[in-house]
C-alpha cells in the first residue's frame, strides 16, 4: 500500500462507498501503467 493511500484511508475514515471508487481508481492506473510498460 502506498503512503497516498494509507492518508486517503485514514481521511475517509470508513466511507466505503468513496474506499471503493478509490480502490477502482487505484486497480485501473495501475492497469494503464502495465499496459505502457511501466
């Protein structure tokens, strides 16, 4: 986990509709970043 997210889960404090659109946000950049080789 990178430390932008430990802060935006601390800063969400539980709101697990915003953790999942952040998680789906999250899975597609790294989606992207291995599909330019990254």
């Amino acid at each position: 986990m990178s430390i932008g997210a430990i802060f935006i889960n601390k800063k969400l404090k539980g709101n697990k509709t915003m953790k999942k659109k952040y998680m789906i946000l999250s899975n597609n950049s790294k989606n992207v970043a291995r599909s330019y080789g990254l």
